[in-house]
C-alpha cells in the first residue's frame, strides 16, 4: 500500500512539474509483470492541481481509491470494504521530479526511495510510466484518451463510504 500511494505521489506531483494544468483525466491500462506471469489492470483516473485524485479501477475487480496529501481511502467493492491510510511525512517529490533528467526527446528519469520512475511524454500529455519495485515487480502503466482542464467537483473526489462497508484505519 505504501508503494501504491508513494507511485500516485510521483504522478501527481509528475504532472505539477511537467504540465500546466488545472485537472487532468483520461484511461489507465496497469501492467505488474512477475516471474512472467502479469497481471492487467485498468480504469479511470482523475487528478487536480491541488493533488486531489481519484483512481477507477475497472478490471480486474472494480475498486476506487481516492488520493489527497493527508490520506489515501481504498473502497473495495467486491469486499465490501473500506481501507483508509493516513499519510504522514510524505517527502516533496515536486522537488524530486524538478531535478529529474531528460533522456531523451520524451523520456524523463526520476529516482526516489531506490526506485527508478521512467515517465514517457508524447507533447504535453504523459502516456506512460514504468518502473520495478523493491520486490522485483514490472510496473508499466499506459495511459490513453487524456485530456485537461475539465471541471472535476470536490464532491466528485470526496468518498462516501457505504454504512454496510467494513472499515480499516491504517
């Protein structure tokens, strides 16, 4: 889970340095690749300047998890569950990605807690991210149909768990 929230992080902070924007939107594809055995999955993500995000997952089994700079809320539909994790001395990784070095025309490098983030750029629209976490996993995320500057509300990235759900405070 920490990974998880660090990665969401790195990628609102990715665009705060990279893009000029209000709110961004557009589809995920996520790729974790083990032993040669993967597993996709993909769904909707929308995020605001302000770090405020909500991330859809769609496929394999339909979860929400919304993201701001003081806790990250995890609604697992199929459990019927809620997971809320505070974050707390959370490091400015705006900082981190403002030092990060092109390698390329569209390829960015940013390193962050022995971890290697590879952002790829097509004009002024990310369309993909990879990096390997600490337990040897392949992480490539796609991302497709983005766009910026849509109203996205409060009410729309505030989560309103169900009075049925099971809830977990980390």
């Amino acid at each position: 889970m920490k990974k998880f929230i660090l990665f969401l992080s790195l990628y609102i902070a990715s665009f705060a340095s990279n893009l000029d924007f209000n709110t961004i939107q557009g589809d995920f594809t996520q790729t974790v690749t083990s032993n040669k055995t993967s597993i996709d999955y993909s769904g909707k993500f929308y995020l605001r300047k302000d770090n405020n995000a909500l991330w859809i997952y769609t496929r394999p089994t339909a979860k929400k998890i919304y993201f701001d700079n003081k806790k990250v809320v995890v609604l697992e539909e199929t459990l019927e569950q809620a997971i809320i994790s505070r974050v707390k001395n959370m490091p400015n990784l705006g900082d981190i990605l403002k030092e990060a070095k092109k390698i390329k025309e569209g390829l960015y490098k940013a390193d962050f807690d022995d971890t290697e983030y590879f952002l790829t750029m097509k004009g002024i629209y990310p369309t993909r991210i990879d990096y390997e976490d600490r337990l040897g996993n392949k992480i490539k995320i796609i991302f497709q149909n983005v766009v910026k500057n849509y109203e996205i509300t409060n009410e729309f990235l505030t989560p309103v768990i169900p009075s049925h759900y099971d809830v977990i405070n980390h």
